[in-house]
C-alpha cells in the first residue's frame, strides 16, 4: 500500500497528451473504480473522525488532517449505495481531492493501485445507466470494467453551490441583446454543463454545448466545412480538461493546428484548481484559464472575453 500512497503524491501534476492515471479504489464490493491521480492530493487510513451537527448523511464527519479540518465523505453512500458499517470506518481509506476550489476527502474500503491510459480508452456511460447515474465515463482493464465517479454531481447534491448569477453583476455583464455572441461549453458532467449554461443564458450569451472533446472536434470542423471563418459561427469556447474520448488539452492543440480553426478564443475551465498546470495551458495554446466553479466570476470572465473578441473582429 505504501507504494501507491507514495505514486499518488509523486504523479498528482501529470498533464499527458491525451492521456491520464487513475488511482483505482473499491467500495463495499468487487466494482472497481476510478478517480483522476491529478485530483489527488494525499491518501491515507482512515484518521479519527469527529461528527457534525446537522451533517448531510453522507459526510461521515470531519477530520483534522495536516492544520485543517476536512469533510469525509462516504462516496458509497452518495452513489447511492450501502454505506461503510461505523465497526469498519477505522478499517477504510480516505482519498483527499481538490475539486472546483475545495479539499474533501472521499472514504472508500481499499485502495487498489495507478494505471496509466488514453482518454481514447474512456467511454461515456452506457445509455442504459440512465440519467442519474454517478458516472462520467467507463474503459475496460484486463477484461474488467472500470467506471469512474462523477465528483462534481455528489459535491453538487451534498453542498450545492449557487450556481446563478449575482444581481448586482448581472448588469454589469449582460450582453446587449443587439449583439449576438454564441458560446460553445464542452464538459462530460451534466452538471458541470448545467451550472455553464445557466450562467452564459443569465447574461443573454446562446449556448451550444457537447459532452466531449471528440464530439466538439467534429462540431467545430462542421462548422468551417463551407470555408467560412469560425469567428462567423462561434465566439468562444469554454472546455473542460478531463473528457473521454478526447480530452480538453488534445482538443485544444487540434484546434490550434487547424488553419481554420486556429482563431477560436479558447478557455480551458476546469475543477483541478489546486494542481492546475498554467505551463501545459501555455504549451497548447489556450488564450485562458479558470477554475471551476464561480458563476460571477465566470460571467465577468466571459464579457471581457467577448468583448476583446469583438474589438478583434472589428479591427481586422
């Protein structure tokens, strides 16, 4: 164990081409599953947990770990599974994670070890899982399949976050309705895209908006099939890192190297906040970078972008 707890620490700044590590855990059952290393901050035997008034059931309790306290969440029981027995909580593992701006950490019952792959290898869910699975993607590992959890949608069901525009900003950054300005936000959590689409409509921005790297290459290269330039179609792409198929960092380099794509303005808009690699946004030739998820400071990151984009065009 003392290997893979040391592999997490070491490898939490991997940025591949096209490829990541997954550390793989077990629940209370045979399923494997898997969580991004670079969202990984530590792993640990489960510390002493110290119990909260009014918790939502899934937090199991806070621990102090390293200065500061952490909530410990059972990620069975929010997938909706059985949750870890109290007489085998000591027993159990917590896997630390930063995710969109904040450290959790997830209880699981044992941790299995990292694998090296090509986001090509992750699929999204079989549409037979349904709408409300915990999933983002699925790949297949020595004849066994492997199904990675959707963070984002458990943190958004047990401390959702406001995810509407402020009042006060909402004038600031609306568009006027006279300019036209469509968006295209590419994320694999429809959460993540919920939260996107909701803010860009508050300030009177139109959305397209698909599930992953693979599928907005195709989209955009549609677009300019006719010869016209990008800019007449879109104004800006907003792209999360972590997709199967095709992952933010590819797609961005796909469009950079793409004479008729080249001139799309990119952010790349991403939950690794803590970890995130401003030399790899650099190295594939995004224009910007944020971290998930602030709807103002989201809305105001986009007006500033549409409007240096507009200047753009009205320069050329």
């Amino acid at each position: 164990m003392a290997g893979v707890l040391d592999s997490v620490n070491q490898r939490t700044q991997l940025v591949g081409q096209n490829r990541l590590e997954l550390l793989l855990f077990r629940l209370q059952g045979d399923q494997i599953y898997g969580i991004n290393v670079f969202k990984v901050k530590e792993v640990l035997q489960c510390p002493k947990l110290t119990m909260m008034p009014q918790r939502h059931p899934v937090v199991r309790g806070v621990a102090h770990i390293r200065g500061g306290t952490i909530p410990i969440l059972d990620m069975g029981m929010a997938t909706g599974q059985m949750p870890v027995p109290e007489d085998k909580i000591d027993s159990c593992f917590v896997i630390i994670t930063e995710y969109n701006r904040k450290t959790q950490g997830f209880l699981v019952s044992g941790v299995e070890r990292i694998v090296n792959l090509n986001w090509e290898e992750m699929h999204p869910p079989p549409k037979a899982s349904g709408r409300d699975n915990y999933l983002t993607a699925v790949t297949r590992l020595e004849n066994r399949l492997i199904e990675i959890i959707d963070v984002e949608k458990i943190l958004a069901e047990v401390a959702p976050s406001r995810d509407s525009v402020a009042d006060e900003y909402i004038e600031q950054v609306r568009v006027p309705e006279e300019i036209t300005h469509t968006v295209l936000v590419v994320d694999d959590s429809a959460v993540a895209r919920r939260q996107i689409v909701h803010c860009m409509k508050a300030v009177g921005v139109e959305v397209v908006t698909k599930n992953d790297g693979r599928q907005a290459l195709e989209y955009l290269r549609s677009l300019v099939a006719d010869g016209s330039p990008i800019g007449d179609h879109l104004s800006l792409m907003i792209s999360d890192v972590e997709m199967p198929e095709m992952d933010g960092y590819t797609l961005t380099t796909n469009c950079k190297n793409d004479p008729n794509l080249k001139d799309l303005y990119i952010m790349l808009h991403t939950s690794l906040s803590g970890v995130f690699n401003k030399a790899m946004v650099a190295k594939v030739g995004a224009n910007d970078f944020m971290a998930k998820f602030s709807p103002d400071e989201l809305a105001q990151k986009v007006n500033s972008i549409l409007a240096e984009v507009a200047a753009m065009s009205a320069g050329s």
